[in-house]
C-alpha cells in the first residue's frame, strides 16, 4: 500500500480506498459481489430451490443484472413500484414480497401485467 491508498476495514476484509475518494462513499468490491453471488447460486443449485434475491438491498438494475447473470430465476420486490421501476430496466420475473392491497393498487397491478407482459 502507498499513500494514495487507505485499507479500511470492511465485512469480510480489507477495501483498498484510493485517497482521491471523497468519503462518505460507496465502495463496492465487485469480485467480492461476484463470488457472494456464485456461492449463493450454487448453494441454490444443490438444494434443487430458486434463487430469488430481494432488490431492496441494493435497489439498482446494475447489480440486478448481476444476479440474474449468476442464477436467479425473478427478482422479489416489496412494492408494484419496484416491479414497474426493474420492468422499465428490462427485468422480467417477479416475486412480490407482500400482498397488493387496496382496488388502486390492485387495478396498477393489472394495467402493470397488461402494459409489460
């Protein structure tokens, strides 16, 4: 390590942080984030069960393209407007977490049905 780079501390290691990275800031250590996902698609494969991740987590097409690539079969949502936002992102399959409740919301999820699929 030189000076133009800081270890912080991290879940499950050390993050080499470039100095130039103003803090506070999202530091993600992608192969870590690949090997996570293969590890879970594995662990998924040998117990014959889908890989559904929940996107809350981390809310973002990017790393829902990574999970998908990796072995999930949908991606689990809490909310419509969830499945409407990844919809628009090119996703296709969806877990709903909770129950749609109220006639507004039941009628935006059929229009969401109708209007993407």
């Amino acid at each position: 390590m030189n000076n133009e780079h800081a270890l912080e501390s991290a879940v499950g290691g050390l993050l080499d942080i470039p100095r130039s990275v103003e803090t506070p800031s999202l530091v993600v250590d992608l192969d870590r984030v690949q090997t996570n996902l293969d590890e879970m698609a594995s662990f998924a494969r040998e117990h014959n069960v889908a890989l559904v991740p929940h996107v809350k987590t981390h809310r973002t097409p990017q790393f829902a393209d990574l999970q998908m690539r990796s072995g999930a079969s949908a991606l689990c949502v809490a909310k419509l407007s969830e499945a409407e936002e990844f919809r628009r992102s090119g996703f296709r399959t969806f877990v709903m977490a909770y129950p749609i409740v109220g006639e507004e919301k039941f009628e935006r999820a059929k229009r969401f049905v109708r209007d993407f699929f």
